[in-house]
C-alpha cells in the first residue's frame, strides 16, 4: 500500500492545481461580457485535463501491481 501513496499525492496535487486554474479563468472571463463560449472551452479543458490524469493514475497503478516500480530504470 506504500507504493500507492506517492502516486495519488502527486496526482491530487496536480489535479488542484489544474482545477485552481480553470475556476480561476473562468471567473475572469466570467466578469467579460459575449465570453460565453470561452468559459466553457476553459471548463471542458479543465474536466478533460483531470480525466487524462485519472487515466494515468490508474495506469501507474496497473504498473506498480505488475512489479514495474522503477520506469526510469528501463531507459
């Protein structure tokens, strides 16, 4: 369960920062009037964003359950 830890820190930490930065667009173009479809391509970026790293985390965990701890080691 140890392997686990630093994996989904890492992705939490990336994922705030990504949601911190599509609110923090979309209350800027919020405030601009006729910016409509900007503030839903920032927020579809955003849930899109979060949605890869779901991918990934759940990918590195599969690798970390088949025994490939080190990824750097192989390059």
């Amino acid at each position: 369960m140890k392997r686990y830890v630093a994996p989904f820190i890492s992705a939490i930490a990336v994922a705030l920062v990504i949601v911190a930065f599509g609110f923090f667009y979309f209350l800027i173009f919020k405030e601009i009037p006729g910016t409509g479809l900007i503030q839903f391509i920032f927020i579809a970026v955003t849930f899109i964003a979060v949605g890869v790293l779901v991918t990934v985390l759940i990918q590195r965990i599969k690798e970390i359950k088949e025994g490939e701890e080190d990824d750097l080691g192989k390059y």
